[in-house]
C-alpha cells in the first residue's frame, strides 16, 4: 500500500479548475488635510461628508472606498488633523493615477481648491474622472494682498540692496491704501497705492540702504481697506544679511604698463573691490590698509615693502616681467625663485585641472598670446598649487606660468609674464565679452585676499521660517584633513530670544551631510547652536519664525479652478451641500462597472500532504507489527 500510494505521489494527476474573479471600480478619496480647510470654518463639514460617502451602503457595494489626505505629501487616510503646511492638490491627483493605471478608478477631491506647492493642477492630465467637493466661502470679497517678494539675500554696508514687492487687489471698487516697509518698528519706506478692477496688479521696486552689519529683518505691509475679510496676507516678513567684506587693493609698479589698467578694470568689474595704483618712487602709504598687494615688475626700490608685507604676513601677488630685478627677488625667501639668464622668453598658458586652491575653468587659456618674461627655470620651497603652466614654442611643461603659494595663513601667488592686457583682449575676442577674463582676476584676488580660515563645521539654516513649518537645518563637517568625516555626533540646541525655551535635537546622517528637522516652534526669534560631542568645535547662527501662514492668504475657495479640473477629466464639480446628486452620479454612471475575468488554475488531485502523512503512517504500523514478531 505504501508502494502504491507513493508511485501514486510520484505520478501526481491534476485537473484543470476554472474560477471567476470580479473586481469592483475603486473610488479614490482625496481629502485636504491642511491648515485652510479649519481656516475656513470647514472642518466638522469635510469630515462629515467624508463619512457619508465612506458608509453609503449602495457606494460600498459597487466601489472598493480607498481614501487618502494630502497636504505637502500623500498618505493613506489614517486620521485627519487639518495640519499641514503646504497643500499639493496635483500631487495628490497624480499619485492616485499612478496607484490605479490599471483599474477604474473615479476621484472625489475634498478641498478648498487653494494650491500652495506643485505643478498647476488645473492643467492636470487625468486618466479617471475627478469630481471637486468645494469646501470653502465662495463669496468674492475685496481683498488687498502681498503676492510676492523678491530681495536679494546679501548686501555690502552702505549699499543699496533692490526689493521688488507685487500687490494684488480682487474687488470691483476703485480703492486706495498706503504701502510701507519698517525696520525695527521705523518706516523706511512709504507709498501711496490706488487700485481697481482693471488695475488690480502693482510691482513697487525699491531701494534701501545697508546701514547696521549683520541680519536685518524688516516687514513689508499694506493698510487694510473697508470690508476686508482677511488681512493676514497683507504683510510679509523678510530679512537680509549685510556684509562689510569692501576689499581693497594696492597695486605697486617699478614701471608704468598697460597691465595696470587692465587688472584695476578687472578687479573693479565688482563693486565690492577697489584699486589704487601707485609707482614704487611716489609709494608713502601703510600696506595695511589693504587687504592686498600687487607687485608689478618689483626691483629693489621695494625693499621696504616687502619687508612690511613680510613682517605683517600679509597676501601679495607678484607678476614679473622684463624689467624685473630676479636677483632682488631671489634674497627675499617668498618661498621661489628663478635662476634667470640674459634674454627673454615668451611663455604660453597651458590649463591645470588638478588645480584645488579655488573653482576656476578654462577661459581658453592655451588660446591665449603668450606672455614676456626673463628666461630661466623656477624653483617652489613652499607649499604651492599650480593653476597654469608655461608653454614655449609649443612644448609643454612643468614649470609654472601662474602659482598660488600657502604658508602659515599668508596667500601670495604669482604670474611668471607680462601681457595681461593681451588676454584680456583675446578673451573679449573668443566670447564678444570681458566676463568671463574679470571673472577669473577676480577669484584669484577673492582667493589672495580673503584671511577666512576654512571651518571643519559649516551650518546651512535659513533667517526665516513660516510660523509651524518643519524647520530643515543641515551641517558639513570634516575631519582634520578637511575630508568629510561621517562618524561624528552633531546636536543643535535652539534658544528663544525671549522665552528662553530650549529645544535640542540630534542630527543625522543623510547622503554625506548632517541634517536635521525642528517642528513646533511659535513665532519669535531663535539662537542656535550646532555642537560636535567629543569635540570643542562649535557653530553658532540665528533665524527668526515670522507669524506668516501660506495657508491663511486666501480669502475663499478657488471653485473656478476645481471646476476647470472637473471639465477636463469629464467629472463634474458639486458644493458641499450636494452629496447625494453625488452619490446619484456614481451610481449611475455604467463606466464605473465591476469587471469579471476568469481564472485557470491546474490543481493537483491528490494532496500530497496527507498521502505522505499515510504512507509514514503505514510504514510505521509495519515496522512495529515486524518489530513484534520478531522479522527484524
């Protein structure tokens, strides 16, 4: 028997079974779940139909009820809280595309129709129907607001920095109202503004001067006019951080050159940077009062300011010529030197890209008229990094035409030729501009004349943040060798300037960068510090949390956009009040069918299971009934 049932096993006769399968449409529900749905007054009435629909007992036999709420992001419906920051209706609409491509799938869309992030959902490519539940006041009241704000982040003391503001009116009356800017509780800037139905747009571009070092807030506002609803969006915060970084430049000659006028033009392409040009003989000044000195063709009537340059470790960059004296050069121990002979040469540029010092690119250096210079070979002892390197007559090599040299916080650089005026000329010549030669004087300057040490910990926060927004910081940092170190332990500790709560959180590790997120905080200004435990190294920062809310700007329910989306899909739009013409619509509508398919399946006609459970089972009896009569 056991024999048997195992060839049985071992043949395994199976038959073929037919089931049907039905599949009912999905109807997906999309519910808002930000801070304009309680804004509005429309909680309880959202909630309330949601919960109609979900226990409809004709919906739930013809559809499977799936429903979601969005804000910035899509979840599956757990809870709703009218919580969220930022609302991304087509984000939301998309996503239910995706999850159903292959299903029928309607969508009812429970919001007030106001997108705050995202693409445009009206222009929305939609495979299912899409039917918008207004929810929201659709009455059209007057209404004056701040529509944007465009300010540049930095500004130098003592300039002007540009604020462009775009004010929006909605209403049919002429009104008038009055546009400020304070700092600090004083007006800085005052303007009388007239609109009207026509005229319902007006951009204010202005002016305002840097005076105080450091970050600078100031609120933008415009006077709330009769029968306002909502006056939240009528002012904006913003800030700006002003930088005293003027740098300035002393260039010293032994002789008057061409190269001097084009290097002042270049360096003063930016208006952060002047020159001042002096010939050695008429030179009485400190050096100290400049942040950089340029030496131009030096000889030994430079005696006394290199010394000075020397005993104050200040940043030099000497560019060498014909009429350079070498063997003066060669006693000052600036760390090269060049063992010339009697007769020049004329040096080619050939481009490095293993150069680090500072981001440059090729501006078609090898493209360049070649630059004069005494002929000789260079010896480096400092540390040094070589952005271009000499070409003569054609033949490349590894003797340096451009170097940057680095020794105890003191930067010098030089330029083994004269002829700068050619490149300038030649690059205006390759690209019908001077940018892209003043760009490249100008990192060389920026680079020579910054004393910044670089920071093994850098903090990337912003100055502003709406009230109830996720703050988002992250930090950078480095080992000793300035390589990013990813074992480290980085907490923030934030600080209410008048409160004195404190908030810390721990940071962590995201894509070769520290970051963190803060929530919850009320509006006020903050102090934070960025620490690395085990080590003394710290970052310090501020940022304030304005009392502004995307959410609240709106006056009503955008029902004209929603009723774009409706026509578009072939769905149809309803108002909250509407929910069984809604029902009536979805029950009636045959598109939204359950769908039958069958399935073949072979299935085996013995369960194997039980046929191995049977056979060990006889093959047991056996042994125990031969085991008792003594056959083993």
């Amino acid at each position: 028997m056991s024999l048997f049932l195992l060839l049985l096993l071992l043949i395994n006769p199976t038959i073929r079974k037919t089931e049907l399968e039905n599949t009912k449409p999905v109807l997906a529900v999309l519910v808002d779940n930000s801070k304009s749905i309680p804004f509005f007054k429309e909680t309880k009435n959202i909630t309330t139909f949601l919960s109609e629909i979900k226990n409809d007992k004709s919906i739930k036999e013809k559809f499977d009820i799936n429903s979601f709420s969005f804000g910035s992001d899509v979840k599956p419906l757990d809870s709703l809280s009218f919580k969220e920051n930022e609302t991304n209706v087509s984000k939301a609409i998309t996503a239910a595309n995706d999850l159903y491509k292959d299903k029928i799938a309607p969508i009812i869309l429970l919001s007030d129709g106001n997108q705050t992030i995202g693409n445009d959902y009206e222009f929305i490519n939609s495979k299912q129907k899409i039917y918008p539940i207004v929810f929201g006041d659709t009455i059209q009241y007057q209404d004056l607001k701040i529509s944007q704000l465009n300010v540049n982040k930095y500004s130098y003391i003592k300039n002007k920095f540009p604020v462009e503001v775009f004010l929006n009116y909605e209403g049919k009356e002429n009104v008038s109202s009055q546009f400020s800017i304070y700092k600090d509780g004083k007006t800085v800037f005052t303007k009388n503004i007239q609109f009207s139905e026509t005229n319902n747009v007006q951009t204010i571009s202005i002016n305002i001067t840097s005076s105080k070092e450091g970050l600078q807030y100031y609120t933008a506002s415009i006077n709330k006019i009769e029968g306002e609803k909502n006056t939240k969006n009528n002012s904006k915060s913003f800030s700006v951080e002003v930088i005293d970084e003027q740098t300035k430049v002393l260039i010293l000659s032994s002789v008057l050159h061409p190269d001097l006028g084009v290097l002042k033009k270049s360096i003063e392409s930016n208006k952060q940077r002047s020159v001042a040009i002096f010939l050695i003989d008429k030179f009485k000044l400190n050096t100290n009062d400049y942040q950089l000195v340029i030496f131009n063709q030096p000889n030994n009537k430079f005696n006394r300011v290199l010394n000075e340059v020397k005993s104050n470790n200040s940043n030099c960059f000497l560019i060498s010529g014909i009429n350079t004296d070498w063997n003066f050069i060669n006693k000052q121990q600036l760390g090269f030197k060049k063992n010339t002979l009697n007769q020049t040469e004329n040096y080619g540029a050939i481009f490095s890209d293993s150069f680090l010092t500072f981001s440059q690119k090729d501006i078609g250096f090898n493209q360049f008229p070649p630059l004069k210079d005494q002929f000789g070979e260079v010896v480096i002892t400092k540390e040094h990094q070589i952005l271009l390197y000499q070409n003569i007559n054609g033949l490349e090599t590894k003797q340096p035409l451009l170097v940057t040299l680095e020794e105890n916080n003191q930067k010098s650089g030089v330029l083994f030729g004269e002829g700068l005026w050619k490149w300038r000329a030649a690059s205006f010549l390759n690209s019908n501009s001077f940018q892209d030669f003043d760009a490249f004087i100008g990192n060389l300057v920026q680079y020579l004349a910054s004393n910044k040490k670089r920071n093994r910990l850098e903090v990337n926060a912003e100055s502003l943040y709406p009230a109830n927004a996720t703050i988002q910081i992250s930090a950078f940092y480095t080992d000793k060798n300035y390589l990013f170190d990813s074992r480290a332990s980085l907490e923030i500790t934030v600080t209410n300037s008048v409160t004195k709560e404190v908030v810390k959180n721990p940071f962590s590790l995201i894509n070769n960068a520290y970051q963190t997120e803060i929530e919850n905080l009320t509006a006020g200004d903050y102090d934070y510090k960025v620490s690395v435990n085990g080590q003394n190294i710290h970052r310090y920062g501020k940022f304030k949390v304005t009392e502004y809310q995307i959410e609240e700007q709106f006056t009503n329910a955008n029902s004209e956009k929603l009723q774009k989306l409706a026509n578009k899909t072939d769905g149809k739009l309803y108002f909250k009040t509407e929910i069984e013409q809604l029902k009536k619509v979805l029950l009636e509508d045959k598109s939204f069918y359950t769908t039958q398919k069958s399935i073949s399946k072979d299935q085996n006609l013995i369960d194997w299971k039980w046929v191995l459970f049977v056979v060990t089972g006889l093959l047991s009896i056996e042994w125990f009934i031969r085991k008792y009569y003594g056959k083993i």
